[in-house]
C-alpha cells in the first residue's frame, strides 16, 4: 500500500511533460493523474456547452477518450491545458452538431450592433451570468461561447458547424440581445424598492 502512495505522490509532482509520455506509453496511472489534474476544469468548459451535467459528464468522458487516443500527437507547443480544453470544445460542439443543424435559423435578419454604453450590474457575479447563458437557445448559446467564451473567430464558427460566417454573426448577436433583456429585467428589479 505505501508503494501506492509514494507512486501517488510523485505523479502529482510530475511535470506535464512526464505525465504525457506515461501516457504515451499506456500507463493507466499517469491517464488517470491526468483525468484529475485537468477534468475539473473541462468540466466546467463542458457544462458551458451542455443542457444537463449528465450531457457535460458525457461530453467531459468522450473528450477524455479522444485525449489519450491522441495524446501521442500532442507536439509540446503550448500549454497541454490549452490543447485538452480545444478538443473539449471541439466534442462538445461535435456532440451539438446535429441539433443545432436541426434548431439552426433560416430567416436571418440584421439585428443592430448594441450600443457601448451598456452597464452590467456589479451585483451580477460570474455564476448568475453564466446561468443566463446557460438560458440561451441552444445554437445562440454554442455560438456565443464559441466567440465571446473561446474567441474562435466567425469565421472559425462556421466552418466548424458548417454554416454561413453571416448565421454565426446573427446568432451571436441574438445572444446578446437576449442576454441584455434578461439583464435589463434583472437591473429593473434590482431598482425597484
């Protein structure tokens, strides 16, 4: 038992670096330390994405999966969280494909750009802000993390969902239309005494 632990300790002391050739070379203890070092933060990128947690635990295993399968070609460019956290978007949105093709809007019309001097509240914290987009319908919602969340490009938001640049602008911009009632009602409220 004290093996272990003392194999326990040192892959928790261990460099990404170290983690990822142990996984290279099919090492379950070094996948699992990777699983829990980064899961609880790709847990949250899913949940962005998903309608249930049961949906982002989902996601969350399948992204893994493709990790480990793929790990071999990580090129040790950049941060091995980064590269982790793009294919969790990129299975999230694989996983929101279909529906959102099904959802997607056909009659696009030009909403306006909102003006700068709109003021969130400062009483709103992070979490109350992301329950709102978490209200979104759910092409707005993948466009609006993919481009205000992610900072993929339009561009990039339509060839990675196959649609026009010319949707992905409408559906962002719809999201934060919605977005701005919903935090106009909650200013309103907020207000009232």
């Amino acid at each position: 038992m004290k093996t272990l632990n003392k194999n326990s300790e040192q892959l928790i002391l261990m460099s990404d670096e170290e983690l990822i050739k142990g996984c290279v070379r099919g090492k379950d203890a070094y996948q699992y330390e990777v699983y829990k070092r980064f899961s609880p933060k790709m847990f949250v990128v899913c949940l962005r994405y998903c309608a249930s947690r049961e949906e982002a635990e989902d996601v969350l295993q399948d992204g893994f999966i493709k990790v480990f399968n793929k790990i071999n070609t990580f090129k040790f460019m950049g941060s091995f969280e980064g590269w982790i956290r793009r294919i969790m978007v990129h299975t999230a949105i694989r996983n929101k494909y279909i529906t959102y093709r099904s959802h997607e809007i056909n009659n696009l019309e030009n909403i306006p750009q909102p003006s700068t001097d709109e003021k969130i509240s400062s009483k709103l914290c992070f979490n109350d802000l992301m329950k709102l987009v978490n209200e979104l319908p759910q092409g707005y919602k993948l466009v609006f993390n993919m481009f205000a969340i992610e900072g993929y490009s339009h561009k990039e938001i339509a060839e990675a969902l196959d649609i026009q640049e010319a949707t992905s602008r409408s559906q962002y911009l719809r999201a934060r239309q919605f977005l701005r009632e919903k935090l106009d009602k909650i200013n309103k409220n907020e207000f009232r005494i």
